[in-house]
C-alpha cells in the first residue's frame, strides 16, 4: 500500500467508502492521485491511517456505509474528519422521489462528470454493482439505474453451476455461440454489455446529447466494449467530493 510522502505538505484525504471497497485518494500540485489499491476492510484502513496521519491534514469521506464510517469516526483521534451526506444536497438539485435513499457516490460521480463537462453528463460507475446515473445541463441529478456489475454477473455461475468453465470479458465474434465459453461469454458479458447499452439509448432518447463519463474497477472493460465514445476517469466521485466540501 502506498504511502502519502510525510515529507512534504499535510494533504487532504478523501475516502470514497463503498459496499465492498474504500478508495483514498488526494490532490498535488492540481492533479489527483489514488493511495494505492483498494483498502478491502474498514480495519485496514483504519490500521493504515493511524501508521500515516502525520501526513494527513484532514479527511473527507463520502460513505454508503453507515457502520463503517461509524467504526472509522470513533477508532481515529486527532484528525478532522467531513462526512459528506447526501442530506448536505439542496433539494432543488435532486430529480429523485427517496433522496434518503440515494447513496451519495451516485451524485457524487455526476457532479464530478457535469463540472468536468458543463453539459449534461450520464456517468456508468463500474464496481461490484454497475450505476449509469445522469445530471442534466443545469446540475440537477435526474435519477439512474443500479445493476449487477460485471464481475458479479460473471460470478453467477461459480455456485449453481459450477463445472461450467471461466471465460474471459469479451465479446465473442460468433453469433450464436459455437461452443460453451462463447454461449457463456455471450450470456453473461454480452447480456450485461446489451443492458448498458439499451439504458444508454434510453437517455440518448429522452435528453438528447450527453457527454458519457465511466469510473470504477472495471471502466476499462465497458469503455472497450460499448459502441459509444466515453471519457474514463477514476476520480469522478472524489472531484465531485471536493467540490461540495470547499462549496
């Protein structure tokens, strides 16, 4: 794991707390950097912080997991920490009927797309579960869809049906399959890589031109694999974070 260098000015770290990872990331010198892989358990994290925060100024954490960020608040001492919640979001900016509801990574991601862009933006966040939200011209957060990501339609199998084989994430060029691992590549990257889609076409329908924005752990995967153009950035949520905390 790396380490933010203690040698030079305390940083701002922000933490982005997901269901099955947390990402940390900070800002030098204008250009945001990741601190390294993903912490996999809010103990690590925690463990990790404790050995580093004498290079931490603050923290900054946008998390959809209550008992997490209620486990890091009381294990750290002496440093500032801002949870940014979705309560924090003026009413008028959200097109959303359970904004309780919302987690807060999904407007996040947008905002960050829409100041990126200053257009209307659809942003597909791919993790274990995949999101493709959209924000129109004017800011306000229109809604989305949540999904299975890809990984986790690829897992489906491993335990119902577990002699079938692994398969690679790519689109076969035969159609129909000709042979197990394309029936399956076809039935679950090609199932999914249809669903994308169809909810991209849907937007395109309904609100016209939208600039296309993919972060998360499999951006690279989708970005290949879609027809549409996209811009890949991994920092969507942690700009979106930045904005509302210096506001």
């Amino acid at each position: 794991m790396s380490k933010i260098d203690s040698s030079q000015s305390k940083k701002k770290l922000y933490l982005d707390i997901g269901n099955s990872s947390i990402k940390a990331a900070f800002k030098e010198d204008g250009k945001w950097q990741r601190v390294g892989d993903n912490f996999k358990s809010v103990t690590y994290l925690i463990s990790w912080l404790n050995k580093n925060r004498g290079s931490i100024e603050k923290l900054v954490v946008a998390s959809v997991r209550k008992d997490h960020f209620k486990l890091l608040y009381n294990q750290i001492e002496g440093l500032e920490i801002t949870e940014i919640k979705i309560e924090d979001i003026p009413a008028e900016k959200l097109d959303y009927s359970t904004p309780k509801t919302l987690g807060i990574d999904r407007y996040l991601g947008c905002l960050g797309a829409f100041n990126e862009a200053q257009k209307g933006v659809v942003v597909i966040d791919a993790g274990s579960a995949c999101t493709i939200d959209m924000m129109d011209s004017r800011g306000i957060y229109k809604g989305g869809i949540i999904m299975p990501g890809v990984q986790s339609v690829m897992n489906i199998f491993k335990i119902s049906a577990p002699e079938l084989p692994e398969i690679e994430k790519e689109i076969p060029k035969n159609w129909p399959g000709k042979n197990t691992e394309e029936s399956l590549q076809w039935g679950q990257i090609g199932f999914f890589i249809d669903g994308v889609q169809s909810a991209l076409e849907r937007y395109k329908n309904k609100y016209g031109d939208l600039e296309l924005y993919i972060t998360g752990g499999d951006a690279e995967t989708i970005s290949e694999l879609i027809s549409e153009s996209s811009k890949k950035d991994l920092f969507l949520i942690f700009k979106g974070m930045e904005a509302i905390f210096n506001g």
